[in-house]
C-alpha cells in the first residue's frame, strides 16, 4: 500500500476524525474478519458545550450533535470511495446490522 498507515491517518484526521487507530487481526479466524488482516476504527468527538449542557436526559440539542457525528463518521466511512476502493481496504458498517431469530 502506497503511502502506508500515517497517509491514511492523515487523511482521516484533516477530514475531522479525532482517534484513528489501526489493529493487526490475523489473531481472529479468517471468518469473523471477513478475510481482511487489519483493522482501522475511527471515532468523532462530541462538542464539548453540548455534552455539559445535558442536565436531565438528552436534549434537542444533543440529538443533532449526535447526528451530526454519526454523519461525519458515515462520510468518513463512505465519502472518500476513491480512497478507499484502491483495491487495499474496504469500508464495513461499525454496527452490523443482525437479522433477530424468529422462533
């Protein structure tokens, strides 16, 4: 891979990432890491002022904070598809989706 980890960091933190961390998964069967080697998981950080000002449950406020941040991580994940589709990684979903059982 051209450019290696740091691009890769770089590029995520000048986008409005606030961690980026890469993780070695050659530890997990090949199944449960769809057959990919490496891990990079991101996150957004929250304002600050809107987290304070909660006092009695989440606000109107927090809630589009919150949406605010999961759009920011969905463009992070999805927005940047020539990044990502150099054939090196592909963007999987942080919460996959489970069908429940019915029994």
């Amino acid at each position: 891979m051209t450019g290696g980890f740091e691009d890769i960091r770089k590029i995520l933190l000048e986008e409005g990432t606030a961690l980026v961390g890469f993780a070695d998964m050659t530890a997990v069967p090949t199944g449960e890491r769809r057959g990919l080697p490496r891990a990079l998981s991101i996150a957004v950080a929250l304002d600050p002022g809107v987290i304070t000002r909660i006092t009695h449950g989440p606000t109107l406020e927090y809630f589009r904070e919150y949406g605010r941040a999961n759009a920011l991580l969905s463009h992070l994940r999805t927005g940047r598809q020539g990044f990502w589709s150099r054939g090196v990684s592909r963007p999987l979903p942080s919460s996959p989706r489970r069908r429940s059982s019915t029994r």
